[in-house]
C-alpha cells in the first residue's frame, strides 16, 4: 500500500471511483511528475497518439534510476493495459490503482529485479467516455467506420493480426456487431498505437498482462506450449484462487480471430502475452450488469492483479540471461498494414500456424456461464458470433445463446438500441395523431349529414 506521502494522495484519488477520462489523464500525469524520483524509480508519463476524439493515450513507465544511470542491458519490461473494452471500467481503473496503490512494493521490485514496468490504464477512452454520457454497455472504440453509415467504432480485441491468419474470419461488414473486428487489421487507431508500443525496443524482452472482466481467467495465447500453459496457470495461481487457468480450443473462427495477445506473442515476438480476466459484480441481475463492478472493488482487484504482476517479474526476469539467446529466435514478422505510420516490418512469414481459437465453452464461474456456442458449423462464415470470446458470461445457460443467430439480432439491436427506439416511438405518436385526426373527421362528416338528412325528412313532412 502506498500509505501516506504523495503516492497516498494519489492513491485516495485513483483508487475510490471511476474518474472520467480527462480526470485520469490529468493523474496519469501526475503520476510522472508528483512519483518521479521517490524511492529510486524514474517515472515517466508518455502520449502515445490521440483518438479520433482527440482524447490522449497515455503510457507510464517506472524503472529503477540506478539501474537506469548504468544503463544496463535491456531490462525485461513488463506491460500492463487496461480497458481495451470500453464498458469494462474494473480494469482500467485497477491498472491506474495499481501504480500509485502499490508504488513502494514497485519500487522494491524495481530495485531489486532487472525489469522494468509499464503502464497503459486506458486503451480506448473514447469508448469509456461514450459509456459514461451514452451507452454504459458500449464495448468498442469510436471512431466512425468509413462505410459503416451510422455506426461507430471497432472492437479492438478483434483488430490485431495478420489477415487470414490471426485476424478475419468474420464480416468485415459487420459494422453493428459488438465483435465488429473492422475492414482490415490495425485500422482502429488504437490498435495501431499499441501495435507501435509493442513493437518498440526489444519485443523479446517484454511480457504483456492485457487486463479485461469480467471472466475470472487467466488466457494464454491460442495454441500455447506446454510451458505457457504452466506459466498461465502459475499466474492464475498467484491470484489466491481468484482467477484460473482457462485452456483455448483450436477452433478456428470469426470470434477468435483478431486477439491482441495472440498477435503480439505469435507475430510480434513479445516473451509472453496473457489476457486476464479480474472478476465482474458479484451478483449482476443480468449480463450488462456484470461489467457495473462497484468502485468498492477497485482496490481488491488492483491488490489481486497486482500479485500477479509480481509473479510474472518472478516468472522471466530469472531468465533474463536465457532471453539474450532469446533475441536469435525471435519470430521475424509478417507484413501487417503500415502504410500510415512507417513502421518496417520484416515480411518471412515462414511459420503459419493455423489459427486457433478461444474455447469458452467449460468456463464457468458459480453462478455464470461464459458462453460459448460450440462449434457453430455455418457461422463460421457470417463473423456475426455470439461470444465475445473473453468476456461474454451470460445469466443463464450458454445454451441461451447457442444460436449464433438470435444473440446476433440482440447484438443488432443493443447497438443502436437508442437511435431506434427513439424512431420507433416517433413513428408511433405520429400514426396516434393522424389515426384520431382521421377519426375526429369522419364523425364530423357523418354527423353533418346525419343533420342533414333529418332536416330533408322534416322538411318533407312539413
Ligand atoms: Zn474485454
């Protein structure tokens, strides 16, 4: 715990409430600046590039200074990101907890481990900003879609990779589905500014901890070793029975293709990528309420993540050495889309391993079940899946949402769930007006001839 002093003022700042985005930039920065030389760690805050709605994405990076000042050998680097998925606040919330919460414990490690840290609390602040004045289940980025009409954003845990092989599989003319992985790999701007982070320095020296809810697990990448799957679990252990391992399948399909951690260990040749699920609100009364984590359980998530982050330090900074020899093996990269910011990217793309994919289907908590439609033979092609690989638990039963079709049409409607209620509510006052107008007319008419006639009979009687 930081305690008093400055990371404590920080720490009842970051650590109570979900702060709205321009309020945790202003931290994040503060952070750099008020943290900056206490207990020997250099800390420094780094505007990686704007959003479409020119909101900054902010990394901080803290490393030991002594070790810094003699410029040692590339230090391992250990990078944590939050909130790829808007609607999940727990993990960017917990990952800008964690810096100033546990800075003493960081500065410890820092002293007397070979690493270095890193910190990317928000990967899509425009979609967090559209969950707090919108649509509090949003998911994806928001950057309109070129051919999209309406609709916005992109999911950006379905944006990385190499096409056909860890990206695609899906409509790219999906563009209202929750999974909507975009036209081509990299094209949401965030995608490409965490492609860039990852890719900066020596990938083989750095361990990615890419922190999502609400699942309760700890994923490896697709079609992982032997060892990874052991690293996995090591990590899920440390959590103190929190989170576990969870095996992926090697189905190949549209709902798991696109994963940045698979990218990023397969392709970017980082020493391991794990996703990991902190736990969503303890009892949701239904599926959107599971991501409404209360603010009271921002410091427990950071405390367990935070173990975790440890163990991983524990995990590869011990071999360090081997990863010297690591650097010949890295995985030379496949041609992914460049063209807007420069990067070379080696195109030896000798090793196409078939895509394999998340395996949802065993993974349950008590209460929930993370859906998981099997294998959907025929849905393969349509890229409107039902899961959201690592987040979708639902109520009930995953057999609520085995047709891939129906939890489509939900998906369909809970995106513009606003817009078109709006519109049909509009429709249905208009039609009410003009239905009683014609009404009102046609007793008026139908009284003044009734009149009428009553006056002829009279007349005629005279
Ligand atoms: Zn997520």
């Amino acid at each position: 715990m930081a305690g008093a002093g400055t990371a404590g003022a920080l720490e009842a700042r970051a650590c109570n409430v979900y702060l709205r985005y321009d309020s945790t930039a202003e931290l994040l920065w503060r952070i750099a600046s008020d943290l900056n030389g206490l207990h020997g760690v250099s800390v420094r805050a780094q505007e990686l590039a704007r959003t479409s709605e020119d909101r900054p994405l902010i990394t901080v990076t803290m490393e030991s200074m002594q070790r810094a000042e003699r410029s040692l050998e590339d230090p391992l680097e250990v990078l944590m990101i939050g909130g790829m998925h808007a609607r999940e606040w727990i993990s960017s919330a917990s990952v800008l907890c964690l810096m100033v919460r546990h800075f003493e414990r960081l500065a410890e490690i820092l002293a007397t481990s070979p690493v270095r840290l890193a910190f990317l609390a928000n990967l899509n602040p425009d979609g967090y900003a559209y969950t707090r004045t919108t649509q509090r289940s949003w998911r994806r980025t928001r950057t309109p879609l070129p051919r999209g009409g309406k609709f916005a954003g992109i999911d950006l845990n379905r944006n990385f990779g190499v096409a056909n092989e860890t990206w695609g599989f899906g409509n790219p003319e999906a563009f209202f589905s929750e999974l909507y992985q975009g036209e081509y790999p990299f094209e949401a701007l965030e995608a490409r500014a965490l492609r860039d982070l990852v890719l900066a320095g020596n990938p083989a020296r750095r361990i990615v901890l890419d922190v999502h809810c609400c699942a309760k697990v700890v994923f490896p990448v697709y079609n992982a070793s032997e060892v990874r799957v052991a690293e996995a679990t090591q990590l899920a252990h440390a959590s103190q029975g929190v989170l576990r391992y969870r095996e992926r399948s090697d189905v190949i399909d549209a709902k798991n293709t696109g994963i940045a951690v698979d990218w990023m260990e397969r392709y970017a040749g980082v020493r391991a990528a794990f996703m990991l699920e902190v736990p969503g609100k303890a009892q949701p009364v239904n599926f959107h309420d599971l991501f409404r984590v209360p603010a009271s359980a921002i410091a427990g998530t950071t405390d367990m993540i935070e173990l975790i982050l440890e163990e991983a330090v524990k995990l590869y900074a011990q071999d360090l050495s081997g990863a010297n020899s690591v650097e010949s093996e890295q995985p030379r990269l496949p041609e992914v889309d460049n063209s807007d910011d420069g990067i070379e990217i080696d195109n030896d793309d000798g090793d196409a391993n078939v895509l394999q994919a998340v395996d949802m289907r065993e993974t349950k908590s008590e209460s929930f079940v993370i859906a998981d439609a099997g294998p959907l033979s025929g849905v393969r092609e349509s890229g409107f899946l039902p899961t959201l690989a690592e987040d979708v638990p639902t109520p009930d039963e995953s057999a609520a949402f085995e047709d891939a079709i129906i939890f489509d049409a939900f998906t369909k409607v809970e995106d513009n769930q606003d817009m078109e209620s709006v519109h049909l509510l509009a429709a249905i006052f208009v039609l009410g007006i003009a239905t009683l107008a014609l009404c009102v007319e046609v007793i008026r008419r139908c009284r003044e001839r009734w009149h009428a006639w009553r006056m002829e009979e009279a007349r005629r009687k005279l």
